[in-house]
C-alpha cells in the first residue's frame, strides 16, 4: 500500500461523502416530499430506526438483503401512513405527531430488535468503480452502494416528476394552498396522507442502509440523529429534490472531515468538527430568510414557515 | 439543615420499605427476598446488555453467577448516570430485596453509588472500575477492574509482528486514563518488537457512534494503517469494517473473532466472572467485602482471544513468552525511561510502576509512537 | 392504554400484571412516588420551555441545548465564587444557569423575529451546537485534571450542592419546578404581560395594530422559557451531580415536549403530567427486573399514551381538564 500521507484527507471526505450521504439523502427526499404537500414529519427518526431493523432481521431471516430492504420500506410506510392518518384528525399538530412517533418507532424497534444484535445478516453488494485504479485506497472509495444509486435518479426524477406530471402539480398545489386544492376538487388530506406513506417509505429505505450497507449493523446506537438531520437538510435544500443530493453528499462528507484529520495527526477540536454541519445549516438558513417574506422555495402551508 | 433532613429522608425511606411490604399481600407483586431467603443480586448497565462489548462482558459474568446455588439475579439495562441510576439501585433494594449490588459503569460511582450506598449501608455496592479509597469512601462499596492493558500489550506484540505497513490504528472514544493506558499499552507492544511501528489514534468523542467508527476505520485503513484495534463500547462495527477491507484487526471487551475470520488476530477479554464470584462468596457467608479488586492475566480478571488464524507462528510464540512472564508475577509494562510522544520523560530511568500502582489508573500522556494529541 | 394491552398480549405476556406493575412501580407505594417525583423535577421545567414560547404561537424543540449549556454556566459559576456563603453560591449558580439557558432559547426567538428563520429547526440546530460545545469544553479548557475517567467540571463542593425537600428524598428540583409553574401561569393567565403574549401568539398582526411590541413579548418569552430549561441543568448540577459532565446530556429536554404537549401547553397542567410521565419511566424498572421485558416496553408504551392522547383530543374535542379554551 503507498503512503498518500495529506492526500487522505480529500480523499476520506469523498469516501465519506459517498458512504454516509446515502441515508442522508434517501430520508431527506422523503421528507421532502412530505414537505412538498404542506406536513413535516419528526417522526422520521424513528421510522429511520424502524426501517433498520426491520431490514437487517428480514435479510438475516430469509437470507436475502434485497428482501430487508423491501421489508423496511414496507415498516416506513405503515408508519408514515399512521402519522399522515393522524394528522388528518382535526387539531392535530404534525410535529407533536412526528414526536410521537419517534418515540413508537425507535420504541418497537429496540422491543423487536434484541435478537438480532448478535447475528450477522447477508449485506448488500457495492458497485466497484475503482476497479480502474491501482491503488487500494480509490478502489475502496469508489465502492458504490447501489442504493446511492437509486437516491441519485429518484432526486432526478422527482424533480422532474414535480415539476412536469399531473402528480406532481397536485401534490406542490395541496402544499402551498390547500384551499385552492380543495376548490379544483383535489382530496387535500389524501395526498397528505399519501406524502407522508411515502416518505416513511424512503425514510425506512434510508435505515435499512445504515444496517445492510454501512456502516452494516443493527445496534440501538446505530443511528446518531440521522432521521432529524434529515429535516434541517431539506430546508438546506430548498426543497429541491436534486439540491438534497449535494445537500448530502456536503452532509457525509463534513461527518468524515474530523476522522480523517485526526488520521494524519490533528486531533483537536473533534467535537467542533461533528458541529460543523449544524453550524453551516443554521448559517445558510439565516442568510436566505428574511422578515418579509418565508424562505424562497417553501411550500406555503408547511407549519414550519408560516 | 442537612443532618436533621436526611434523618428523616431515611424515616421515610423505612415507611416506604413498610409500604412495599404492604404491598406483598397483592399476588405477582411479591418481592423475591422476602419469598425466598436467596441473595438477592442487582447487575445494573448502562447500555444494551447484548453490544458484543462491554455491556456484554459484564452481562456474560452475571449470566455465570445467575447460576451460583441460593443467588437470585436482577437486571436492568440502558440505565443513565443519573438520578435514574440512584432510583435504579434503591428500587433493586427496597422493591426486589437486593442486598449486592454491581453497578457497571464507571460513571455511576461519583457521587451516585456513594450517595445511595451512605444510605443503605447493609447492601454492598460492587463497583466496576471506579478507584476506592480508604477512609474517603465507605465501607460497603467497592470497586473491582482488570488489568487489560497486559491484554493490549500482547495484542501489540502480535499486532507489530503481523503488520507490514508498520503503521497501527486505533480508535478510542475518550481521552481518558484508562483509554490512554490501553493505547500506550498496546503501542509500546509493538514496539517491543519493531520500534519502527507506530500507532495513529482517532478519537470518535462517545462510547457508542457506529457511523463515526466504521469512518475511522476506513480513513486509517486509507493512510496505509494495517492492524486497527479500540476501545468503545461496541467494536462490531470496527472489526467488521477491517475485515471487508482486508486488513487485520484485534478485538476488545468480548471475542469478535466470528465477524472476522480472516483478519481477527487476537482480542483483549474481560473475565469478570472472577470478581463477580468472590463478591458473591463473600456476601454469602457474610465477610467484609474486598473493597479494591483488582487483577489481570495472572489473577484470570483478563484474557486473551484465541489466536486467529492469520496471526503467525513467530507472532504467537513470542507473544505467548511475554505472557508467560506476565502470568508469572511481577512484569511492569510502565517503566522507565518512558517518554510521552512530545518528548518529554514521563517514568524516569530505574524506576517501574507495577500494575497495582494506583498513579497508572491517573495516566494523561500518550507514549512516543503514538500520532495524536489527548 | 388498551392499544399497549393489546401490544403486550401480542407479545406474550399478561397485560393486566404489566399494568399492576407499572402501578406499582410508579405510584404504589411511599417508595415509588419519591422515585417518579425525582424523575418528574427536570422534565417540569423543560416542558416549560416548549409551552412558554408556545403561548406566543410558537414550537420550540431545544430545551437539550439550555439544559446543557445552563447546566455548565452553572457548574463553573459554583466553582468560581465557590468560596462565597452557600447560599450565594446557589442563587450565583441559578442565576447563571438562567441566564445563559435564556439566551440560548431567546437567539432563537430573535433569529425567527428579525431574520425570520423558523425557531422549530434553528432550536433543533441549536441544540447539537450546545451539545458540540459543552463536550469541547468539558473535556478541553474547562476539565478538572482530577476528574479522570469521567471527564467533568471541577466540582461545586458539598456545602454548594442542594439538599432534598423536608421529608422526602426527593430534591429541590420538584419544590423549585412547582413554583415556577405556578409563577408562569399566574404571568401567563392573570398579568396584562401574559395577555398581550396570548394575543400576539394568536394573531401577531393584530397585536401589532393595538400596539404591542410583537417582536419584544415573543423574545422575552422564548427567554423565559430557556430561563427554566436552563435552571433544570442548574439543578442537575446542583442537586445530583456536583460539576458538569457528560450525564447532563440525558434526554430531559426531549421528555419535556412530550409532557408540554399532552398538558396542552397550560403550565399548571404540566405538573400532573410531568408526574405521569416519571411514573412511567419509574416503572420500567419494575417491568425489567420482574418480567424480564426490554427497556423498550417504556418507549413504546410513552409512544402509544402520546399517540393515542393526540388522536383523542381530536376525536372528543379538547379535554376539559386540561383546556385553557374551558376556564375562558
């Protein structure tokens, strides 16, 4: 192996970007869709956790990664459905709903996850583009996880699907003026509840790729916030599902910044370094508000910016 | 006002004991001590009880005792070092009867147990790690550690005659002495073979963050890092991640030599069921307990995994000669000259500090070899 | 509740000796009540700082961040005039605690009235970036070389710490969380002060035209209520810890929203509620050492009430214990 000494460090914050984004990114499009129709759902955390263990017991039980994953889209949309159900109710605040089910979520999933702690379930294979490349070190960045894959060309495609399909127009107007939705005959609560399913659906996607792929494990530890980060980067995004993957990748690369320091001999400050994306966050958020007007690309009936 | 408040915090505390007796008329709700004249044992954690590390290491040793004649073994696990870890302890003791108690975090020693302990001060409070000291802490609490770092010493020996790179990683949660003992440890291992080597040290900053350590060990393995180890409380994750990424690693709290078939070489094991037995035995037959247990290879507190398969023969029989040494009696890891990697003598020449000596248990300096900053 | 019956059944245990020991554990005997009292005391004033910014129409989900930070402001105040009479100290270390959790909330406030960023994500934000710098802190400039394998402020020394209430084994905590509900809601309820800060909650550009100083009211709010998730790390400090450490970090100001929530965000009603929820966390202990069921139970258990509290309210309109929409 050759010595690539300061070179690591860019090269570990790539290697992080594409590791540690693909959760980032899958919960952040599905909040965003779920924001897009005018609710915001807390509760992704949980659901994120859910998603993560439900996976890992169904590929540790049947023996086939794919079927987890599709086992912990199945748990995020049940429980994205419930909250979009609840929220419906007259009276109801959706971020009291998200709390709650952060708590159901993570709750069911430490309840039913004790047994599978131990055993080792079948991963899921990555795509090696650094086959081209002698050296280790850029074949095992470029491994890609073939679920980063599938985020990259949903963003695209939702971005495309928002702006040019009838769905899509119905989902932005539901979003930004339920009265008009309601006027053109629209079920303002349906597609709410159908937004939020769908992004418990990439919600539990996103966990069942912190167990099945990296870092590859089912503990209670396993997720450090990434269900409610998830949150703050949409607003990073603007709401804008091709800004979510840069939003990310910038996300998962900053994480991998104090690691990769550390390694070459800079050891201060690490706990300033994990803060940096929440600084950034709040930072960009302060520079493109402003009293007048809500944040430019907000769905007029979020909560959140009215 | 504190002596006559705490006078009567305890009248109360009795009340409220004759309140729980009360209460057994109610069927299911029967505490187990008074049904059954067992010693009752409280084993408190303060995560999972199944993280393949340290939980797991203590929860392996209560699992032994569980099984000891007249002893009856409650559990709570995910208890914080908080008021929730004082509640925990008096609920054990006035609710189930629990009359030896092993809170196994260290953080639950000041001032939690030695609050609830002046407060019961029939129960025994067992503590894992914290430093007892005569006439400041009272009698009926105790604390009991191993040794790990003749673990980790060996673990470097393997560790330096493996890798090629000469360059080891390790991964610690906190710079704190007990962390900075077992890096030193383990680095000055190495050496002992191949001064060459050294050891780059990331700090994740807390016991438990998956994400952060699997990155860790990927951004060692890229600066040409070959054998990687830790200290945190779960080192699945570590150790899986060396293993896709072909290179060795040693394990630590509990064997992980099943996640790495190919790169596991050796680990550095806890074996608590030494110290949770002679507590035991002793509140059994009622002697005073041993307040300051401490042990390592010799006294069986510690122990070393199986060799793995890719460790090599020379690695194993020069490792197995220092342990022999250390199982003998009398071997000091820390002796002088030592120097701390700014330069500066931290044990002058002559002098050598056994395991027991309580200024280890203080260490704030990382030893030349090791690239990072506490 | 009959949704986690079902839950446990399914799970295979009996449902009625889970609910006989969650009462036991959290209400059935002198013993349990001082547990669930003790673990009420820090969620009493972390609710309060969601329900007193609520009262002016708005969501704040940081009280970690004040409690935390508060919590270190104090510690280092106790240890800095830690010579002082015991008395001083403590209203020293209070004072701090309040003041620095105070700000850290009214930022906040400011950032949504002048920049109008949304205080439910900047508090959120916030709170990793007090979390971040209390661990830099307390493990770099601040840390008490003595301190060795916990990382810690140095300690406030004995004679500073709280004592328990007369004839309980519970801390000022509960004594001092009681009367700053009460306090609130006699401001909220029966002062011009409070008025003015419910009728710029409910509709801020009336307010503006009868001539409140919207800006100013929502600020002072959102600082009061740091005010009292900062006086919770205060007392943590003070009353269980003696220095700053990492076990502040323990989840309180999370707990609060639930119990700001389900009391409706009136300040008298968080007191009961408070008291329910630490029953709850009391009795999971029972539930783990009788019948060997995970600490999870709780959660889901806490999740459910919350869920099924929420829906109900939609379904039999506001409960009247707790409404303030009933007292008008």
């Amino acid at each position: 192996m050759t010595d690539i000494g300061w070179w690591g460090v860019p090269l570990a914050v790539l290697g992080g970007a594409i590791r540690v984004s693909t959760p980032f990114l899958l919960v952040s499009l599905g909040e965003c869709i779920t924001e897009k129709s005018g609710r915001i759902n807390l509760g992704l955390e949980g659901i994120l956790v859910m998603g993560a263990m439900s996976g890992y017991a169904v590929s540790y039980l049947s023996g086939n990664p794919w079927l987890g994953v599709l086992a912990a889209a199945c748990a995020g949309l049940a429980l994205g459905l419930l909250h979009g159900t609840l929220c419906n109710l007259p009276r109801v605040n959706d971020i009291a709903v998200g709390i709650g089910i952060m708590l159901f979520g993570t709750g069911l999933a430490f309840y039913f996850g004790k047994p599978y702690v131990q055993p080792q379930a079948p991963m899921l294979p990555s795509i090696p583009l650094g086959a081209w490349s002698d050296s280790p070190q850029i074949q095992a960045v470029l491994q890609i996880p073939p679920l980063l894959v599938i985020g990259v060309v949903l963003a695209f495609a939702l971005d495309w699907a928002f702006r040019n399909t009838r769905w899509g127009l119905v989902v932005r107007m539901v979003g930004d003026s339920a009265d008009a939705a309601r006027a053109m005959g629209y079920p303002v609560n349906v597609v709410r509840t159908l937004c939020t399913g769908a992004g418990g659906l990439l919600a539990g996607i996103g966990g069942a790729f912190l167990s099945l792929y990296y870092p590859g494990s089912w503990s209670e530890g396993l997720s450090s916030g990434q269900g409610l980060m998830a949150v703050a980067l949409v607003i990073f995004a603007r709401w804008q599902p091709v800004h979510c993957v840069y939003a990310a990748l910038l996300f998962g690369g900053a994480g991998a910044v104090g690691p990769a320091l550390q390694s070459v001999g800079i050891t201060s400050g690490y706990y300033l370094f994990s803060a940096a994306p929440y600084v950034l966050t709040l930072g960009i958020m302060i520079a493109a508000s402003s009293p007048r007007r809500t944040l430019a690309g907000a769905p007029g009936e979020l909560s959140i910016v009215r | 006002m504190a002596d006559d408040s705490r006078i009567e915090g305890r009248r109360r505390v009795l009340r409220a004991a004759l309140a729980t007796g009360a209460l057994a008329t109610i069927p299911g709700l029967i505490p187990r001590a008074l049904a059954q004249s067992k010693l009752v044992i409280g084993v408190i954690y303060v995560g999972p009880k199944d993280d393949y590390g340290y939980n797991q290491a203590q929860a392996q040793a209560a699992a032994v005792i569980r099984k000891m004649p007249g002893v009856t073994v409650i559990e709570q696990e995910k208890v914080a070092e908080t008021m929730d870890v004082q509640k925990v302890m008096a609920s054990m003791i006035e609710q189930d009867g629990a009359t030896l108690i092993f809170p196994t975090s260290f953080g639950y020693f000041d001032p939690h147990v030695l609050r609830v302990a002046e407060k019961y001060p029939k129960v025994r409070f067992a503590h894992c790690g914290g430093l007892w000291t005569k006439g400041k802490h009272p009698a009926n609490t105790g604390s009991y550690f191993g040794y790990i770092d003749e673990c980790q010493y060996l673990d470097g020996v393997v560790a330096g005659m493996t890798s090629k790179t000469k360059k080891l990683g390790f991964i610690a949660a906190k710079p704190i002495p007990q962390v900075l003992r077992n890096i030193n440890a383990f680095t000055m291992g190495a050496r002992s073979v191949d001064p060459s080597v050294t050891t780059r040290l990331i700090f994740t900053g807390d016991w438990s963050l998956p994400v952060k350590e699997a990155e860790a060990a990927n951004t060692l393995i890229d600066q040409g890092v070959d054998v990687v180890t830790c200290h945190v409380d779960s080192p699945k994750v570590i150790v899986e991640a060396a293993e896709r990424r072909g290179v060795y690693v040693c394990g630590y709290h509990a064997s992980q030599a099943t996640l790495a078939p190919k790169g596991y070489l050796t680990g550095a094991e806890w074996n608590w069921v030494t110290p949770y037995t002679e507590h035991v035995k002793a509140a059994q037959s009622g002697q005073p307990m041993n307040n300051f247990l401490r042990g390592g290879l010799k006294e069986g507190f510690v122990k070393t995994s199986p060799y793995g398969k890719s460790s090599s023969e020379a690695a194993r029989k020069k490792a197995d000669a220092v342990k022999g040494e250390m199982t003998k009696g009398g071997y000091a890891i820390f002796k002088g000259p030592l120097k701390d990697n700014t330069g500066k003598t931290v044990i002058a020449t002559g002098s050598a500090h056994q395991q027991t000596d309580p200024v280890l248990e203080q260490m704030n300096y990382l030893v030349d070899g090791v690239i990072g900053k506490i | 509740m009959l949704l986690f019956g079902v839950f446990v059944a399914a799970v295979g245990k009996d449902p009625l000796e889970v609910y006989q020991l969650i009462y036991a554990g959290g209400f059935g005997s002198g013993f349990a009540w001082q547990n669930t009292l003790s673990r009420a005391a820090p969620l009493i004033l972390t609710a309060l700082c969601v329900a007193l910014p609520a009262q002016a129409g708005t969501m704040v989900i940081g009280a970690e961040g004040a409690v935390v930070l508060g919590g270190l402001a104090a510690a280092v105040t106790g240890y800095a005039v830690g010579d002082a009479s015991p008395l001083v100290v403590k209203l020293a270390m209070a004072a701090a605690g309040m003041l620095i959790g105070g700000l850290w909330i009214a930022a906040a406030g400011a950032l949504r009235q002048y920049r109008g960023v949304n205080e439910t994500i900047s508090s959120l934000l916030l709170t990793y970036i007090a979390i971040a710098l209390f661990n830099h802190l307390v493990e770099g400039p601040l840390r008490d070389p003595a301190s060795l394998n916990k990382p810690s402020t140095p300690p406030i020394g004995s004679a500073n710490m709280l004592g328990a209430l007369p004839g309980l084994d519970v801390h000022w905590g509960l004594g001092l969380g009681a009367i700053f509900c009460i306090a609130t809601y006699v401001l909220i309820y029966h002062t011009t002060w409070g008025f003015a800060i419910r009728v710029a909650g409910g509709n801020a550009r009336a307010a503006r035209l009868v001539g409140l100083s919207v800006d100013r009211l929502v600020i002072a709010a959102f600082f009061l209520g740091g005010a009292a998730a900062g006086l919770a790390g205060m007392i943590e400090v003070a009353a269980v810890h003696g220095s700053a450490n990492a076990s502040l970090i323990a989840g309180y100001g999370y707990a609060g929203i639930l119990v700001a929530f389900i009391a409706r965000h009136n300040p008298l009603a968080i007191l009961p509620v408070a008291v329910l929820v630490g029953g709850i966390s009391a009795s999971g202990g029972m539930l783990q050492r009788r019948l060997d069921m995970p600490d999870a139970t709780v959660l889901v258990f806490q999740g459910l009430a919350f869920l099924t509290i929420l829906a109900s309210e939609a379904l039999y309109g506001r409960l009247k214990l707790f409404g303030h929409g009933a007292r008008a």
